[in-house]
C-alpha cells in the first residue's frame, strides 16, 4: 500500500477519535454543570410554578384578591358586603357594577353603588328588557381591585 494512503486513513482515524473525544467531554461538563447549578425548569414542582405564575405575581401587587363581595337583592335596592380575609369591613372604596345584558344590547351603563355603612354599598335594583342581567362588580380602593361576576334576574 501506497504511503501516502496510509497517512490519509491514518489521519481520518485521528480525526474521527479527537471528535468523539470533544463530544465526550462536552457531554461530561453538561451533566457536571447541571448537577451543580439546579434551575427553576428541573425544579420538582416546575408545573405547579406554571399554573399558578400570575396569581402569586398578581397576588404580591394586590391585595384585594383576598376580599370578598356578597351581593343581596333587597327589595327594590341592590346590596353588597365587602370583606376583608378576617371578614371585617372595606371600607373607603369604589364600588361599581358593570352591566352586561345577556341580549346582547350594550345600551346599559355602569352603575355605582353608595357606601351606606363600613363596607356595605347600595344603589337600586338596575333594570334590564330582558329580564337578566349579568355584569361585574369592581371594587377599588388605591392600587388594589377585587371583581366578581354576578347574575341578575328581574
């Protein structure tokens, strides 16, 4: 065999072994790097993270996640309880409700209700051709809101 055959296989072979050599030691500093610098997307509860990513980044801004509105059709009147988590009056805010009518017609406006007591808001009992009525309440107080869809029927 021609020497200069020999050099060519010779040299395929030494570079074909430095390649495998570079991937092994590649792969040997990827799993020594990986073992030693744990990320959030190994984590064990990775998906719970996931799920739940807005509320605790929205919790942290707001607190009125916490609140709670009980609304209570009185009469000709529509009441509604604000509550903090220790179930004690939020008082001082904004309270409205947003219509919107199940036919369709966006003809009604928003309605805000009075604060009648500590935590207690008032106003009458809207009135939709319907016969129902959905909407949201929001309820403001600074930079923290609380919502809650409710259903009206006349």
């Amino acid at each position: 065999m021609p020497d200069n055959v020999k050099n060519s296989a010779a040299s395929w072979k030494i570079g074909i072994a430095l390649l495998i050599g570079l991937f092994l030691i590649g792969m040997a500093l990827s799993l020594v790097t990986a073992a030693r610098r744990v990320g959030r997307v190994v984590d064990r509860d990775y998906y719970s993270h996931g799920q739940h990513y807005g509320a605790t980044q929205d919790r942290a801004k707001n607190a009125g996640l916490d609140w709670t509105m009980t609304p209570v059709l009185s009469g000709t009147s529509l009441q509604v309880r604000v509550r903090d988590r220790a179930g004690a009056p939020v008082a001082s805010g904004v309270l409205r409700f947003e219509p919107r009518p199940a036919g369709g017609d966006q003809s009604a406006g928003a309605l805000t209700l009075a604060e009648t007591a500590p935590g207690l808001f008032q106003t009458q009992r809207p009135v939709s051709a319907g016969g129902e009525l959905q909407g949201t309440l929001r309820f403001t107080r600074g930079d923290a809101t609380a919502s809650r869809k409710l259903v009206l029927f006349n």
